[in-house]
C-alpha cells in the first residue's frame, strides 16, 4: 500500500493520520509476560530486522544497555517501525502532493492500564467512543481531566469529517 503512496496513486483526500505512544505493547507484552532481558530483547530484534538496522539501532536509540527496563526499549523501537514511521511518511506524501495532513500521536495513559502495555494500539478509541470504557475497565470513571480530553478528541474529529481541518469547526 505505501508504494502506492510513493507513486502518487491514492484518493487525493485531505488525511488525519496517527498512532499511539506504545503501539506494539500489546504484543510485546504477553509475548514476553511484561519482562525482558537485553539477550530476549536482542533476540527478538534478530527476528524482524536486518544485521544493517540492528547495527545502527544504538545510533538512534542509544545503548539498550542504558536502558533501564529492556522491554520499554522494544517498544519504542517496534512501536516507531511498525506505526510511527508509516504514520509520519502517510501524512508526508499526502502534504507533498499539497493536500491537508494532520498527524497526532496520541500518549495519554489511563490510570488503569496495565503498566507494561501504556497506551497501546486502539487505546484513543477508548476516547473517542467512552461508552467503550466501561466494557475495558468497569470499575474506572475518567477524571474530570480524561473527560475534557475524551470531549476534545470528539471535538477534533467530528471537525476533521465537516471540515477536512480537526482545528476548524467552519
């Protein structure tokens, strides 16, 4: 799909793109059981990239040794080359062809999520339509706080489907 993109053969629409602080947790998470040394974490790198990425992952990331919690370093890793990176060249080759490209990353944690997964794929959904919360977290309200958020991303998305423009409501 995204060599579509490169060549220019998408419906040339204006865009609101994004994805979420730790997109790949939900996987990462169980696969590991919320734990993982540098040796699993390696391991694991060795099966989705190539000698060339791992080797400069250190230049972009810095040491995994200096990592406190070795999973953590996972996540932001996969999350940014799994979600992240495809969201920013998206919304990239749809301003290149002049069109509106609205990018967020969305990085609010609720209080209840587990601590290994933090804002995981799908967690704004949780924002967007709240009546969901109650079928993930029964015994959670949101703040005052979450509540004005969960009204604002309504708010800017209900603005994005009127106006092709998430900051314009005319």
């Amino acid at each position: 799909m995204e060599n579509s993109y490169m060549k220019g053969n998408f419906q040339k629409i204006p865009i609101l793109v994004g994805s979420n602080a730790n997109e790949t947790s939900l996987f990462t998470c169980p696969l590991f059981n919320g734990t993982a040394n540098t040796t699993q974490v390696e391991a694991f790198f060795k099966t989705i990239y190539n000698d060339s990425i791992i080797n400069d992952l250190a230049n972009t990331y810095g040491s995994i040794f200096s990592c406190n919690n070795p999973l953590t370093y996972l996540n932001i890793v996969y999350s940014d080359s799994w979600a992240h990176c495809g969201s920013r060249r998206v919304a990239s080759h749809f301003a290149s062809h002049g069109l509106p490209s609205f990018l967020y990353t969305y990085d609010h944690v609720l209080p209840v999520t587990p601590s290994c997964v933090g804002v995981f794929h799908v967690a704004e959904l949780l924002m967007l339509f709240p009546s969901l919360l109650h079928y993930m977290y029964p015994n959670y309200n949101f703040t005052d706080s979450e509540q004005q958020l969960s009204t604002n991303m309504i708010l800017y998305w209900i603005n994005f489907i009127r106006t092709s423009n998430p900051n314009s409501s005319r």
